[in-house]
C-alpha cells in the first residue's frame, strides 16, 4: 500500500516507465512536468503539437528534446485526436491535456472513432497527501460530475475503486459524505448514503467497503469517531475515499485542501480505456507530475486487469 507520493513513484518504477501521450504539447508547464516524470524514471512522452513551438519552449526552459517522440500537428483539435488515438491504439498508456481547452480535450476523449470511452461514465478522482493522515486520501467527485444521481454515484465509486486498488488497497473504505451522520428523510443525500450502503451490503458494490451517510470528521478523524461514540460504524475516521454529495462540496472541500494545508495532491480522469490526466492552468508544477505518476500506477492497474 502506498502511503504517500514518494511510495507511488517508488511502484510505479518497479513497473518499468509508462508512456503519457500529450495533447497540443506547446505548454511550458506540461514540458516542465513530463521532463521531471522522464527525469525520475516513471514515465515517458510524446508530445504532439506544433513542433516549432515545443522546441522554442523546451530550447528556453532548458530542456533536451532528444528522448522524446514529437509527431507535429499546429491544429490544435488535429493534434488532440492524434494524441488520443496513441492512447486508443495501445501506443500510449496515458492521455494528458497540454495547451487545449477542456471541452476539447474531453471531446477528444469522447470520439467514437478513436477515443478513450468504455461505457462507464467518466468521473475524476483526486489523490491526497494529508500531513497527519497515514494513507493516501482519493476525493471525488470534485471537478466533473456536477449533481451525481445514485447510480452516477455507483459509477463514481466503481471508477474510484479501481484507482485505490492499484495504489495498493485492496478493500477500500468509502465515506458518502453529508452534514451529519444518521439518516434523515429531508436530507436526501443522507438517505442516497445509506442506500449505497445497503448496496454494498447485498453485494452490488463489490472491492470495498462503504458506510454512510458520514460526516467529514467521522470519516477522517479517529480521534473524533471515539469521540462521537462511533464504535458499530465500519468506518471510524480511517476512510480512504471520500464521496461526495456534489461538485460544489468535493471543489470547495479540494480548494480548502490546496490553499490552506500542507498537502501534495495529484489527479486523474476514470472511466476512460486509459488514465486520463486533466491539470488546470493553476495546478503547481508538483501537482502536475504527481498526477502522470497516479496515472501510471493506474495504467498498471489496467493492464493487469485486461
């Protein structure tokens, strides 16, 4: 079981470097991120954008073009189909957003052609390091689904699921979040807890552990479930997954997190044939390379499975 990022880096090279195909590479950041995923030994790139541009932003950052393969597309919907079909051809175990707007990326994603669709619903997982919490903390959903049904939620949780499992956990423990932690009839959300329970329970969630509804402090504190007297829940302040009840909780819960602690994060796209790695403009560089490797444990998770 990874503990921290330095743990899933230490797995990840034991799996040999994964390749991460890049769409519309002309990004300082992206190179900046992908040359230290190189440099590590963990990952690989192919950058596919306008080449000229590559080369004048790797030329003033420094950086040594030699090992990498660049396939030179200016249009930058070309180039994000052509980064895409690497992924979907097997060439690339990874999809990452270069300098593309997201509804594009995401549409290049989407192709019946050749993009990354499965038939599952795609959802977005974002993995913590929390100074104070022993194991790795997975939020979701914070940035893709907006108001999940329940069965969205199944499918979040199933997406999740399979990243915690080849992070090395192999019953995680999910936490549908809500204000309180007991069941009340005007609270939806607390009732959609409890059913995703129950579903666990009879056996239609399966690879996991889920015990809801709970509050943020049962669901991480230990401390605070003893506390609380919280002895008869499954979940006692050691969640590994935190499920939340709609994007504006989970993106005001990641903010937080980001702004205010003392945390390393990283974050993927589920749900896709291969990780797919959607970094906003102001993730840190840190963030950036922390999330090609969640992604490359993630691409060894899936070819196991296959």
């Amino acid at each position: 079981m990874s503990a921290n990022f330095e743990e899933l880096i230490s797995k990840v090279k034991e799996y040999g470097k994964k390749k991460v195909s890049v769409a519309v590479a002309e990004d300082a950041p992206i190179l900046e991120a992908v040359e230290e995923a190189r440099k590590q030994g963990f990952a690989d790139a192919i950058l596919v954008g306008d080449e000229a541009k590559i080369r004048e932003i790797a030329a003033g950052l420094n950086i040594d073009l030699t090992p990498y393969e660049i396939i030179n597309e200016p249009d930058h919907w070309q180039a994000a189909l052509k980064a895409v079909k690497l992924a979907h051809d097997g060439v690339a175990d990874m999809y990452m957003k270069g300098l593309i707007d997201t509804k594009s990326f995401l549409k290049s994603i989407l192709d019946k052609e050749v993009g990354l669709r499965t038939g599952k619903p795609l959802s977005h997982v974002c993995c913590f390091e929390v100074k104070g919490i022993k194991q790795l903390l997975f939020l979701t959903d914070v940035a893709f689904m907006t108001y999940p049904t329940l069965e969205d939620k199944v499918h979040i949780i199933e997406n999740t699921v399979e990243v915690v499992h080849a992070c090395g956990i192999e019953c995680p423990k999910v936490a549908p979040l809500a204000a309180v932690e007991v069941v009340n009839p005007k609270m939806p959300v607390t009732v959609e807890a409890a059913e995703l329970t129950k579903m666990n329970e009879e056996g239609k969630i399966t690879g996991c552990i889920v015990d809801g509804p709970l509050s943020m402090d049962l669901a991480i504190d230990p401390e605070a479930a003893k506390h609380k007297g919280a002895t008869d829940r499954k979940i006692q302040g050691d969640a590994d997954i935190l499920l939340f009840p709609d994007i504006h909780a989970g993106n005001l819960v990641y903010k937080t997190l980001v702004h205010t602690a003392e945390v390393k994060n990283g974050c993927i796209l589920t749900g896709t044939q291969v990780p797919a790695i959607l970094t906003s403009r102001s993730d840190t560089f840190q963030t950036k390379v922390n999330s090609i490797a969640l992604a490359a444990v993630v691409a060894e998770g899936l070819k196991k499975n296959k």
